[in-house]
C-alpha cells in the first residue's frame, strides 16, 4: 500500500503527488473523477485525456487519412486558398 499526503489550498485545490500520478497514470490535461461510495470512501479515478491522433479514421469518410503531417499540410493550403479567394472576392487583391 502507498500513502501520500496533500493539503487543501484556500482555493479547495489539492496538487496529486507525484508518485500516486505516476501509478495512477495521471498527466498533464488529464481529468480526475471522484467518487464517493455508499460507505464514505472516495475512490479517485484518472480519465486520460484524448489525442487527436486516437480520433483519426473515427469518423467514415471516403478520403483515406495518410498521417497527421499530411493532413496538417493538406489544411493549411485548404485554409490559404480559401483565404486568398476572400480577399480576391472583395475586390481586396494583395497582388
């Protein structure tokens, strides 16, 4: 059994220590649920933040997801053409 203490700031906040994070997993950007059982216990549970890397091919589309460099690329030009229109559309050319 590991035991580890923390105090409660004026805020309500209590910072995890370290090793009880470590053994629970717990990162940066991580949730933590608490759950108080019918006997009084608090049972302290860490909920894993997702990446965005996990969501891909989450969603059923026909284009086929390459990698996130890709589709990062592939936005920023999507972004830039779209922007470059706006302006030519307002009659607001930069050229």
């Amino acid at each position: 059994m590991i035991r580890a203490t923390s105090k409660i700031t004026g805020r309500g906040q209590v910072q995890l220590p370290a090793e009880i994070r470590r053994i629970m997993g717990g990162e940066i950007g991580d949730s933590v649920l608490f759950t108080v059982q019918d006997d009084g216990k608090v049972v302290v549970e860490v909920i894993k933040k997702r990446k965005l890397s996990d969501l891909g091919g989450a969603l059923k589309s026909s284009v086929v997801f390459t990698d996130l460099e890709h589709e990062a690329e592939a936005t920023k030009e999507i972004w830039v053409s779209k922007r470059v229109k706006g302006t030519q559309h307002n009659g607001k050319n930069m050229d």
